[in-house]
C-alpha cells in the first residue's frame, strides 16, 4: 500500500541481518522496504573501500535529485568516531554514504537487485521505493542502522 504523502516520519531504522528498513512516527512503525547493502553485509564501515555498511545512529543530511543513482539521501557517516577508528587502521574512513535507487538507466531491473547485497556501502531501494521515501522523508530525519 502506498505511504501517505502527508505521513510524518521521525525516525527511518535500517537492519542490515533482515535487510529491511522502516520508516517510524512517534515509535510505530508506518512502512518497511526490502533494501541491498553493502556487498560484504556483516560489521560496521571501517575504512573506504571495505564495502561494508556503516552501523550507529546517524542522520539523513542531504537529498539529491541529480545523482548517478535515482534520487539518494546523504547519511552523516563518518562521525567522529568512525573518523578516529580508521586513523587508528591508518586509512580513510570514507564517506558519500548514501539511501540510493538503481544506477540510472538500470530502472528496469527493478525488485530483482533485492536478491543480493551489490552496493559499496550504501543502502538501495526500488526506485519506486525511493520516489515514496523522497517525498515523505525530511533533511535532518535520524537513521538508526542496525546488525
């Protein structure tokens, strides 16, 4: 069933093990998506280039309409842990983490890209998915992404 359009969202929930997210106003959940990940899908980001998804408490920080990808919201990552973590590994930890649609001028493989984990950290959704989470879902929403 379509979101509403009018639906406040406070709180979008990844979780990676179920590769599932939600979208929650004041504690319920309104909807869940089916989502791809990261290709390497268990632990958090430590580095670029590890193809993981990152873990914690984030925010949604950015939306761009004009992307490689159709539509996509920025996620905070890295924060400043995530910064000091990949120091320590002597590496960059990344970033351009992103909820994304299919690479443009791929639409038509549309659920079938929710049979495996292809991105290189980010999370994807149909593209029609996405439309949905686009219009309803503000800057500055907080995600929680989950093992």
């Amino acid at each position: 069933m379509p979101l509403d359009k009018n639906q406040q969202i406070d709180k979008v929930v990844v979780i990676k093990h179920l590769r599932k997210l939600y979208l929650y106003n004041e504690g319920k959940v309104i909807k869940e998506y089916d989502i791809s990940l990261g290709r390497v899908s268990k632990g958090h980001k430590e580095y670029e280039g590890d193809r993981k998804t990152p873990e914690g408490l984030y925010c949604l920080n950015d939306k761009n309409h004009n992307s490689g990808y159709h539509k996509n919201f920025g996620i905070s990552y890295p924060d400043k842990k995530d910064r000091a973590h990949a120091d320590s590994l002597g590496k960059s930890p990344g970033g351009d983490i992103k909820i994304h649609g299919l690479r443009n001028g791929f639409g038509w493989i549309g659920r079938l890209h929710l049979l495996f984990n292809w991105t290189y950290g980010c999370i994807a959704l149909t593209n029609e998915d996405l439309d949905e989470l686009y219009v309803t879902v503000k800057i500055g929403t907080p995600i929680e992404i989950m093992p």
